[in-house]
C-alpha cells in the first residue's frame, strides 16, 4: 500500500512540477508607425507682421506593452485533486504594440518679435484630412489659446489633431491658425489679424516584431 501512495504522489508531484512550467508561444506583432513629411510648397517657419510661428510633427513611437488574460483550471489531474479555498487558472502574458502618441500632434514655436505681449487668445485652430475639415477636441490646442509671449520672447506649445486610427495610411494633414494677432496700435489694440497654413504628407509604414506570449499554470489561495 505505500509503495502504491509513493507512486501515486510521484506521479502527482512530476505532474504538477510538468503543468506549472511556462510554456511559450510566438506572436508576430504589427504596428504601423506614422510619416509626416512637410509638402515642398509648404514652409514649415512663417512670419507675418512681428510673430514668426514654426511647426514640427511630434516623433511617433512603437511601444511593447503586456496585457494578462487569466482563464480557469480544473486544477492537478484533470481536477481529482483539488486543494479547498485554492483557484486554478492558466494565465496568459500577451505582448502588444501601441503608438504613442496616439493621436496627429504638432509643435508649436512662436517667436514675438512685437515689442508688446502676444497672446494667442482669439485664435482659431483647424484641421483637414485631405480637404475636409475635421472636428477635433479643443483641449488638443488650448495651450496656443492660453500662451502669452513676453516681447522678444519665445514660447513652445503642443497642438493635438485627430487620433491616427481615423485616418487613411495616406492622406494630405492641413494645419491652420487663424486670425493671429501680428500687429497692434499704440494702445494695444488689435491693428491686424494674420493666418497661417501647412500642410503635410502622411503615411505609415509597417513594423513587424517576433514576440513570444508566456504561458504558466499557476494557483491562488483565495477566502
């Protein structure tokens, strides 16, 4: 009888060493990675009046991320033997990949070369996906709305547009600020009003990365 326990709980022991070993899975993983490139007739540093605005797409990245999927066991042995107040589950450690940002972002710099403040308050920010005008979150650019430039000075803002998922892997991005104050009077006042157009090229390129997702047995103590 004990040599029949002693093979019994070595089967059990080399079986549940066997089941809570890793496993491991391939997983090819694609992100597509964004292009923006200025069109030629398109300068990418204007000046009008004593403000001169100059704008740069934001650097995209793909980044590797993890999400954990927990699924349920029966437990060792096909679930003979099952520990009481004990949860078994096959967790799942899947890699994938994200571009960050997420969505079109520019930087801003406006260089003031008025001897007064400039602020870009009253200014109007618009996008367009191959002519058409998109609607976007107006917290994407309220920092350009927000920004006072000290005379001479210069100041870097971010403007946010649409997400990348919306749009096409090629497509023309027009960025527009509108009615930007680029002269004043001698008491202050708003003497003349000055817009400002880019326009972009964008595309995306495909990137293809060999991952592995690992596979463990594992069991919880729960109450």
């Amino acid at each position: 009888m004990r040599k029949i326990f002693l093979v019994f709980f070595s089967i059990f022991f080399l079986s549940g060493c066997a089941t809570m070993m890793p496993q491991i899975e391939n997983i090819t993983l694609k992100c597509k990675v964004p292009n923006i490139e200025p069109l030629k007739e398109t300068a990418l540093n204007q000046e009008k009046g004593g403000i001169l605005i100059s704008i740069a797409p934001q650097r995209y990245t793909c980044v590797k991320k993890v999400r954990i999927e927990d699924t349920p066991l029966p437990g060792p042995l096909g679930g003979l033997i099952v520990t009481p107040g004990t949860k078994y589950f096959e967790r799942r450690e899947i890699p994938y990949a994200v571009i960050e940002p997420t969505i079109i972002r520019f930087i801003v710099t406006i260089h003031n070369r008025l001897d007064r403040v400039f602020r870009g308050a009253g200014s109007v920010i618009s996008f367009n996906i191959d002519g058409k005008v998109i609607a976007v979150d107006e917290m994407g650019y309220r920092d350009f709305l927000n920004v006072i430039v000290p005379p001479l000075g210069q100041t870097q803002v971010k403007i946010s547009g649409p997400s990348i998922s919306s749009l096409p892997d090629k497509c023309v991005i027009g960025v527009f600020i509108y009615d930007v104050i680029t002269e004043v009077d001698a008491a202050g006042n708003p003497k003349k009003k000055s817009n400002y157009e880019w326009y972009f090229n964008f595309s995306t390129q495909l990137v293809e990365e060999t991952e592995s997702i690992k596979v463990q047995p594992m069991q919880q103590t729960v109450y």
